[in-house]
C-alpha cells in the first residue's frame, strides 16, 4: 500500500509513488500504506547511497517545476478522491473490501522488485551516467529499460501464475468465496505490476531530462478510467444492494477489475508523448553487464531490507483486516480511504516542510556543521507540529461529516461511513508522528545514513505488527480498523524517538527544550480550536450523523472556526512557525 504520497526537487522526486497514482490503493506518495520513511534520491555517494545530480536547476526553474508538480499533485488527489469514494459507492463494504486487498498486492510487490531501489539508487545512476557518458546517458538508459522491463515482465508472469498463494496470505480468514473473489481480482490486476515498473522507469528518465509535468499529471489518466469503470458497472449492472462474493458475477469483476488495470496502461501510455518530446528513443539493448550489477546491488540492498520490512507489515494488516470482512464493519477499504486523507496532510504540510530543509540540511551535513543540522531538525519539527495541529484537530472534530461528504453514497452504507469516521478520529492523531517521523529519518538521509534509517525500520515494524496482533485480540470487529490505525500512530512515535536517540548520539545536542516548548504552545491552541469546533458542531444542524447537506454545512463551517481559532490562539501564544509554514506552502504552490 503506497500513498502518497508529492514529488518533489530534493526529495523524493522520483519516488515510485508516481507509477501508482496519488490516490490509488497500494498508493502514490512511494511510500507503503504503513511506511514511515521514504528514500530520498538526493544524497551523495558513500558506501550507502548514489551520487545527486551535480548541478541542481536554478531557482526560476525550480519554483517553476514545483508550481507545476503541486498543480498536478493536487488535481491527482481531489480525482483520486472522487475515485475512492465511487469504489465505495459502487461495490460496497464486503466486496470493496475484496478489492482493495487484491488492489494492494500489485503494489507491495512492485516495492519490492523495483521501488525501494528506483529513487535511492536507480535514478541517481542515471543523472551521473547522462553527465558522464558522450552520448548523455542515452544507451545506459536503453539498457537499464530493456534489463528492468524484462525482469519485470517475467517477474509479473511468475506473480500472476501464484496469485492464489499471495491472496491466501492476505485475505486472512475470511470465507472461501471472499478468498475466490480476492484471487479473481488479483488475477486481473497484478499485471499492473509490469505497466507501474514501466510508468516509474519513464518517469525517472523524463525528470532526469528535466521534464516533471508529465509524470506527475499522467496518474491523472489512470483515476479517470477507473472512475469510467465505475460508471460503466453502475449503467450496466445498477446498484444492486445484494453486491457480494457469492452474487458477483464474472462480468462485473472484469468491469472493475479490468478498468483498474487499464487506467495503469494509460498512465504508462501518457508519458510516451513526453519522452519523444525530450529526445529519448528506446532501443532493445540486452547488456546486463553493463549496467554495473553489482554496484547496484551494493547500494541498493539496505534499501531491500527497508522494503521488505514494511512489506511485512502490510501483509499482516490486510490479513488481519481481512478476518473481519464478512460484514458492514470498517476494514480494509474503510482502512485505506482513511490512510490517503492521513497522507495528504502529510503531503501538503509535512513534504513542504522537508523539500525547504533537506538541501540545507544536506550541505550543513557535508560540511560537518552538525549543530546546524540540529538546529534545522528542531525548526522542521516546529514548524511542522505547527501547521498539522489544526489538520489534525479537524480530521478528530468533523470525521462524521468529512466521511459523509467524501465517502458515503451508494453501497458506501451510512453504517460503513460513521464507522471510517471512527478510524479518522484515531488517524488524527497519527498526523503528526507521521510527519515527524518522516523529518527525522530524513535527517538521517541527509547525513548519507540510508542502512541506519534501515536498520532503525527492523524494530519500528516489529512494534508496528506487535501493536497489530494485540489491539486486534482486544478489540471488537468494528474497532480493529481504527485499532490497525493506532497502531501506525504508535509505531511513527517509535520511530520518531528511536531516530532522535540516534540522531543525538550522531550530531550532538538536538535543542529538543525549545521544541518541547513549542509544542506545548501548539497543544494549547489545538485544545483551543477543538473546543470551539465542538461547541460550534453542536449548533449546527445535522447532529452527530448528518446527512450530505448538512454534512458540507458542518465541514465548511467547523473548519473554518478550527482554523481561525487556532491561528488566533497560536498568535497570542507567539507561535511564530504558523506564519512561516503558511508563507513556505504558498510559495511552494507558486500563490
């Protein structure tokens, strides 16, 4: 599961995020649903990681390309909404469930092959090659695509042929026709394992030309023809209520599940107008040999051990989540639709934070002034803890009326709604671990310190998948999203004060006094603003489970007073990060 998750010039550009799709399940932001880290390709050689580009673009073309790539990203998320929400919609709670499971794999298994090595090892060796090599890096990269795409095309044959094995593992316990229907929906999407390797090698090798529009609009594509999937399986079948794994037919999981894989062959086939129009021609070129295996390998094996972690962790949630899917209660689509709006908050806040500190922190780090990495740390930690705090009392205050306006409609049952508004009152408080656990491992990145991030991910995921078995063994079948839930926020906890140890063992003093201050100032005005967003949801008409209309009302109103009371009480308490960050994402967004 991947989200996503927001390209970007220093990190995380060229993520794998963006052969999946802003909002498809197993996400784009190239991070796994349940990862807290994320490689990042601008960090110079060592033993762990590949040289940068050595020249970066000016600051026009920077701003220029960022405005672009968050126009892009943006549009990406509010169609990736729109398509969650017609999944829902369309295939209700049981049989949305079976898909979104079989939706994931191609994705797990893609991080796996190729994903966690694209953007920390495979992109860097192709800017260094296309600044080395006479020809700009033209046969490198034919033969890098012809050995990647060949490995990938009997990987993904191999994969398709053991589809029952994987959907045995990931569809848990539940019955014979759930696990069938799990199968069948894999069968016709784990070839988007191929067209996602393609998209992203095509991607990596426009942005090493210095073309970013099109990789980051064509997921675009991709969410379109799946919500035309949607559409054609709501004209042709209706909204038949009685949608289940012993009902559906052939023809409706071809619908669905073809559409699926189709919107990834167009989101691949989008992006060969733009590598013509940069020059590239590819040419069959089989020369394993020169593509430099073996440094590859080097560099890339902790990240396969960071992959494969999370991947772990992925299969036992779904499995878990899985067990519960034989009714209306929350699980793994509830679980999902959850997770993207957590990841875009992340994207909007968190990703802004780091693009701005990350090449500072880098050049401090290489020049060994590491109380200037500390003091960057500190300040991304505040200003980050600062702009999500009203994200994340929002997402706490209005979970019911943002899940009905996002999310119910259709066989997406107003049961199904109230309880992903549970799961979203809990990931409200994983927001910010989320971000901050993000920052700190970045921090790491910019110190050249790829296996540490690695190695600091073992124990983080042993803990993640601990927190797993136990609150399901507690809780309830309607609370074990939200118990899957709490146990991500637990492990981007872990993982932020296991990083900080790490961190102030390496560079020294962490000026963690001032952060605590701050955010004891941020904690304050949160409180703040959740009390007057509560005190004003009271008034408002809807109750506690409004409908649609009065869910917007709730939304658009209540927002409004979180936000504006949390700014005002964050002035008062002279938490000057506020209007830093707010300057910071409208530059970023080019406002």
């Amino acid at each position: 599961m991947s989200v996503p998750d927001e390209a970007r010039p220093s990190g995380g550009l060229y993520r794998s995020a963006h052969a999946a799709g802003d909002d498809a399940a197993p996400p784009p932001d190239g991070v796994t649903l349940i990862s807290v880290d994320t490689p990042n390709p601008g960090a110079a050689v060592t033993g762990e990681q590949a040289l940068p580009p050595e020249e970066p673009p000016d600051e026009t073309s920077t701003a220029g390309n960022s405005a672009i790539m968050a126009a892009g990203s943006l549009v990406s998320r509010v169609i990736g909404f729109a398509r969650n929400a017609l999944i829902g919609m369309t295939l209700g709670a049981t049989v949305g469930n079976a898909y979104t499971t079989a939706q994931f794999l191609p994705g797990q298994i893609y991080e796996l092959l190729l994903g966690g090595i694209l953007s920390s090892v495979l992109v860097p060796l192709l800017v260094r090659r296309r600044k080395a090599d006479p020809d700009r890096g033209q046969e490198y990269t034919q033969k890098l695509l012809t050995f990647a795409g060949t490995c990938l095309g009997i990987a993904t044959v191999l994969v398709v042929i053991a589809a029952p094995v994987f959907t045995a593992i990931q569809a848990g316990r539940g019955t014979p026709a759930y696990q069938d229907l799990v199968t069948a929906f894999a069968y016709l999407m784990l070839p988007i394992i191929f067209f996602t390797g393609l998209s992203a090698l095509m991607g990596a090798v426009l942005n090493v030309r210095g073309h970013f529009a099109a990789p980051m609009w064509a997921p675009i594509l991709n969410n379109l023809v799946v919500i035309a999937a949607c559409g054609a399986f709501i004209l042709f079948f209706g909204t038949d209520e009685g949608l289940g794994p012993e009902t559906i037919t052939t023809a409706q999981i071809a619908v669905i599940g073809l559409g699926t894989l189709l919107g990834m062959v167009a989101q691949t086939a989008g992006l060969l107008p733009a590598l013509r129009k940069v020059g590239f021609a590819w040419k069959w070129r089989w020369d394993p040999r020169g593509l430099g295996l073996r440094e590859i390998g080097r560099l890339g094996g902790w990240m396969l051990c960071y992959v494969a972690a999370n991947q772990v962790a992925v299969f036992v949630v779904v499995s878990l989540l899985n067990s519960t899917s034989d009714s209306d209660d929350a699980s793994v689509l509830a679980f999902n639709n959850v997770f993207l709006l957590t990841m875009m908050a992340h994207g909007i806040i968190g990703v802004s934070v780091m693009t701005a500190l990350l090449p500072r922190m880098s050049a401090a780090a290489a020049d060994g002034r590491y109380a200037d990495v500390s003091a960057d740390l500190s300040r991304g930690i505040r200003l980050t803890a600062s702009a999500l705090a009203p994200i994340a009392v929002a997402y706490t205050v209005l979970a019911a009326p943002l899940c009905v306006t996002l999310f119910q409609g259709g066989k997406y049952t107003p049961e199904m709604t109230f309880a992903t508004a549970g799961v979203l009152r809990v990931a409200g408080f994983a927001v910010l671990p989320l971000s901050i656990s993000y920052l700190c491992t970045y921090t790491f990145y910019s110190l050249q310190g790829n296996k540490t991030a690695a190695l600091i991910n073992i124990p983080v995921v042993a803990i993640r998948i601990a927190a797993y078995v136990l609150l399901f063994a507690l809780l309830s079948a309607s609370l074990a999203a939200a118990g899957m839930t709490a146990a991500n926020a637990l492990s981007y906890v872990a993982s932020a004060l296991i990083s900080l140890a790490v961190l102030r063992r390496r560079i020294g003093r962490l000026n963690l006094g001032s952060v605590a201050g701050a955010l004891a100032r941020v904690l304050v005005a949160a409180t703040l603003a959740a009390a007057f967003g509560l005190l004003v949801l009271r008034l408002l008409p809807g109750g506690a489970r409004p409908e649609r209309g009065a869910a917007i009302l709730q939304v658009a109103v209540g927002g409004s007073v979180i936000v504006v009371t949390y700014v005002v009480a964050a002035a008062l308490l002279r938490v000057r990060e506020v209007s830093q960050v707010i300057g910071m994402v409208r530059r970023k967004l080019g406002l």
